[in-house]
C-alpha cells in the first residue's frame, strides 16, 4: 500500500526512542496515523508541530496497518502562531477537535479544506475574526459529520426572519416571537453565523456561538462514544471570549 496526500498535524506522539506516531488530517484519506522514523530528531520534530501543513507519504505492507509517514513542510502555522497566545489556543483546539471528533481513515474533505482556511486565519487574521471563522468551521464539521444545523427557517412559524435561537435538541432555527416564553432553554443564535452580521462579532456574540456549536459537538459526535470536548477547546474559547 502507497499513497501520497496533503496533511495537516493533529498531533505527534514520542514512540520509542525517538520515533514519532503522526496523527494527521489529510484531504483523501481522512485522520490517518502513521509511523516517522526519527520524529523526535531535531531536523523532523519542528515539522510535526500541531498544525502545519505537509506534503506526506504513507506507505504499508497492509491497509491495515499503521504503516509509515516521509514528511515534507509546505506551511509552518506553529511557528506563525508562537507569538499570539490566543493563535497558539485557536491552532490546539482546531486539532484537539479534529482528532476527538473525526472517524480514522473516514475522507472529509470539506474539513480538511475548511481547516487550512482556519490555519490561514489564525496564522494572519485578526483574533476576532479567527475566533468566527473557528465557530463557523465547527458548524461545517457538524454538517459533514451529518449533524448539521438547520438556521434556513423557524421550525416553529417557518419564518426566515429575527432568527435568533436554536433548539438543544433538533438544531433547528427558533424566530425570537415563537421563542416567546421558552427563549432561556434555547441556545442563542449569533447573527454571525447568520452572515446578517456587518462588522466583527463581539465576544458576547463569540461565546454564543462556541456554545452552540460545543453543545452540539458534545451531544451528538461525542457523547456517543464516551468522550467529552477537549480541554483545549476549552482554553481557547476562555481566551476569545474574553
């Protein structure tokens, strides 16, 4: 078995001596684990930090197996985001995350693809707008995972308009008139997610949707399994929320 993909590090593990265990996010193959010879060597330990984006092969005798990773850097977003506490959260999180939520050698390319245009974001974008951008890529795994919110119309009244909650249980669009009464067992819906949003949410607006989004991501991918969210995740959204 022999392939060739792109790769984005969701985390490397010592294995031995120095060897690593890569865990990495590809755009064909889905997260997918490998073995780096020499991975905790000097030359090959910067360009397995958490994040960056590499040009990989893997290679076994069986499918099966856990096979072996070649690793070439394409984009360093680690050490982009060493200096920016709430980049280097964002970058932890968005791995911790993936590795939680995403099935091994399941292909999501819209994750991966959606991913990168994280990694961008939180590499070079301002703080606020990376933390949106992180919301919105959480939603987008929902959806891919088939978990998907439905923010189209109010399951109450079928209205497109004032949508500004969604249900705990079904994910769907709640307008804040048939909300009424029942509005403080909803989960508030951020305009930004919405696109209906002219500047930059605020960090109300922020903590809205990472509660929307976690809410769901606990419920429905992780609950399942035993698993909760990942502390890191956590971290992060005490950073951007600020």
């Amino acid at each position: 078995m022999d392939w060739q993909d792109e790769a984005f590090v969701l985390s490397a593990a010592r294995f031995g001596e120095g060897d690593a265990v890569l865990e990495a996010l590809t755009r064909a193959h889905g997260r997918h684990l490998g073995l780096v010879k020499g991975g905790m060597s000097k030359t090959k330990r910067p360009v397995l930090q958490t994040g960056n984006r590499l040009s990989v092969e893997w290679k076994a005798r069986l499918s099966d197996h856990l096979g072996r990773y070649e690793a070439e850097p394409l984009r360093a977003y680690a050490s982009l985001a060493l200096d920016s506490a709430p980049a280097l959260a964002a970058l932890t999180a968005a791995s911790a995350v993936a590795s939680a939520c995403l099935p091994e050698r399941e292909p999501h390319a819209a994750i991966f693809e959606g991913f990168g245009v994280l990694m961008e974001a939180i590499a070079f974008g301002d703080p606020v707008v990376a933390a949106a951008i992180y919301v919105k890529w959480e939603a987008g795994l929902l959806q891919d995972l088939g978990f998907g919110l439905d923010l189209s119309r109010c399951a109450v009244s079928g209205t497109r308009d004032d949508l500004a909650f969604v249900s705990p249980r079904s994910g769907r669009a709640v307008n804040r008139a048939a909300a009424g009464d029942y509005a403080s067992r909803l989960l508030r819906l951020p305009a930004f997610l919405l696109g209906s949003q002219a500047g930059d949410p605020d960090a109300a607006a922020l903590a809205d949707g990472f509660r929307l989004t976690g809410h769901f991501l606990a419920q429905s991918v992780l609950a399942p399994h035993g698993r909760d969210l990942p502390a890191a995740r956590g971290h992060y959204v005490d950073l951007a929320t600020r």
